[in-house]
C-alpha cells in the first residue's frame, strides 16, 4: 500500500503522527509537504500534489491534513477521479471507502484528537470498497 500525505501548517503536527503511525505499519508513505509548522503554508497547493500523485498510482491513496481537513476536501475534489472524504468519526471513514470508494482522507488537527485520527486512518486504510453494482454505478457518475 502507497499512500501519499500532505498538510498545511495547521496540520503538520497530526500530519507527523499518522506518517509516524503508517511507518510502524510498515505502510510505504510520500510525504508532500509542509515540511514545518511554523510558516504559513496554502492548503491547495498541498492537496494538488497530493491528488496528483493518487491519480498517477491508482492503487494508492492520499490523507491531507489542515486544520479542520474541510479545506482540504474542498480542494481535493476540485480534480477528476478524486473523491476525498471528511471524516472527524470511525464511521465516516468506513463508510466513505465501503460505498464512496473514497481515495482521499481529509482530517483535521483542530478537531479531533490524535488517538481517534489514527483509528480514523487505520479504519480509512483497511476498509475495502463494496463493489455491489450501486455503489459502483455512483461512484463512475462522481468521476464522469
């Protein structure tokens, strides 16, 4: 599993948790950025390469961290084939992958705490798609 991780700078320090989190899953993780917390850094430039990268690798997925993860989604699902979740809960993330085929995690460090946005990340990566022909039908209609 490749998964590509990006934040702003209200996201770097949760952003430095999950890449932490995914290494000791053994999980192969590209960071794009921000490389600090402490200069201002433009959510969508973050999240453009870290979409970019998800559709050049079909089989990876990305998380992009800011500081509520919604601007993050806003620009995310702004690029074709992308379909970038917001999940403050458990739920949410499973959900968004089983029926949405979600490919892109978007969190945010000012509204969840770090132990739930790693079980977030965990439920995110190991949930498989439901490939029952409604959900796929739903999903070709949000990539058309």
């Amino acid at each position: 599993m490749k998964i590509y991780i990006g934040s702003d700078h209200a996201g770097y320090n949760l952003k430095q948790a999950v890449k932490d989190h995914l290494e000791k899953r053994d999980v192969t993780v590209t960071d794009l950025g921000s490389f600090e917390g402490e200069d201002s850094v433009d959510y969508p430039i973050i999240a453009r390469e870290v979409c970019e990268k998800v559709l050049e690798y079909p089989h990876s997925k990305g998380i992009m961290v800011c500081g509520t993860g919604q601007g993050s989604a806003m620009a995310c699902n702004r690029h074709k084939g992308i379909r970038a979740a917001l999940c403050p809960t458990v739920e949410l993330a499973e959900m968004s992958r089983r029926h949405n085929h979600a490919n892109v995690l978007c969190l945010g460090e000012r509204i969840i705490d770090e132990k739930t946005a790693l079980t977030i990340v965990d439920t995110f990566l190991d949930t498989e798609p439901d490939s029952a022909k409604r959900h796929k039908k739903r999903v070709e209609m949000l990539d058309k």
